[in-house]
C-alpha cells in the first residue's frame, strides 16, 4: 500500500536544492567530470535519493504505483 504520508514519516538524507558536489565534497563542480566525463558513484546515489525523498515515496511504493497504472491503463490498451 502507498503510504501518503511518507515525506511527514521520514526525516530527509538529502537537501531538497542538495548537490552532491557542493554538499559533501564542498567542490562547486565534480573535478571526476573533467577528469572522466562522469560524476562518482556516490553522487549518483545521492541524486536518486533525492529524487525519492522529493516524491515522498520509497523505490518500493513507486514499483506498486506504476504496477497498478500499467495494469488500469497500459494494459486495456494492448491488442492482442
């Protein structure tokens, strides 16, 4: 079940306007870009989360809300 309190229930990880970089590294811009052309694993992390606390759900809520909507919606549109 989807739990419509989630952004009251859980204290947030990550600054709403949060940057990796800035935040834990204290870099204004990530120097792994220039030097592969790719931000570090942990950044990554950090923006994924972000993303998750900023929707107020947790990667297990969103997999059950898009399963419901492929089943109401996608599905009746199908052809078989």
């Amino acid at each position: 079940m989807i739990n419509e309190n989630a952004k009251e229930k859980y204290e947030r990880l990550t600054k709403e306007d949060g940057d990796y970089c800035r935040d834990v590294c204290g870099m204004s811009t990530c120097k792994r870009i220039s030097e592969t052309g790719r931000r570090c694993s942990d950044a990554y992390r950090y923006s994924r989360l972000r993303e998750y606390e900023d929707i107020g759900m947790s990667p297990s809520e969103l997999k059950e809300l898009m399963a419901a909507f492929r089943q109401k919606f996608v599905g009746k549109n199908q052809v078989a």
